[in-house]
C-alpha cells in the first residue's frame, strides 16, 4: 500500500517531515509560495471568483501547481518567485490595488518580510 501526501513546510521544517515519514520515500522542491484569496462568501459564487483569478493569473502566465478551495479561502502553489506578481495582479483583479495604497503596511510588504 502506498499514499501520496503533498504539504506545503518552511525549508526550516524539512528535517522534521522526513522524521515523520518513519523511513518512506519524502520529495521535495523548494522555492514554492502558497497565495490565497480569503474572505466570506467564496463558497456562494467559487466558480466566479476562481475563474476571475485564474484569468488575471493566466495573463502573467503564472503556472498553478496545486489549488484548494474553502468556504473562505481559495489558495494556489506555485513558484516562489512569482508569488508577489501573482499578489498584485489579484489584488488589481479584485479592486484591492486601492485599498493596499492606503494601507500602512502592504501584503506585499510583509510576503518579503516572510
């Protein structure tokens, strides 16, 4: 029997996970980000918001290496890399450009500081 389990771990924790697997096979990759949309009513209309994202998404030409959807939280896995890209062009999709202006700290600033 064999399972396959994908998690998303800080490199810091890798040690730890291959412990966990008790002597099974782990892959990894590094230079991975995880970016979510979050807020009520994502489970009302998912197909709208997910196609409205993966569109502005598509347009940097950003590869989804996995997603996930909730109730509140829509996330993609994708290259570390084009996390903060992938960051603007949601929150420019979504009319959050704006609002991050006026904000004393960005997202993007404190994605960097992560």
């Amino acid at each position: 029997r064999h399972a396959r389990l994908t998690l998303v771990v800080p490199e810091s924790d890798l040690d730890k996970v291959q412990a966990l697997a008790d002597g099974g096979d782990v892959a990894h990759e590094r230079g991975r980000a995880i970016v979510s949309l979050v807020g009520t009513g994502l489970d009302d209309t998912p197909s709208g918001v997910m196609g409205r994202a993966l569109e502005a998404l598509g347009e940097l030409g950003i590869e989804i290496e996995m997603s996930e959807t909730g109730a509140q939280r829509v996330s993609w896995v994708m290259a570390g890399d084009a996390a903060p890209a992938a960051v603007r062009k949601l929150h420019e999709a979504f009319g959050l450009a704006e609002a991050e202006a006026e904000a004393e700290t960005s997202p993007l600033e404190t994605l960097r500081s992560a």
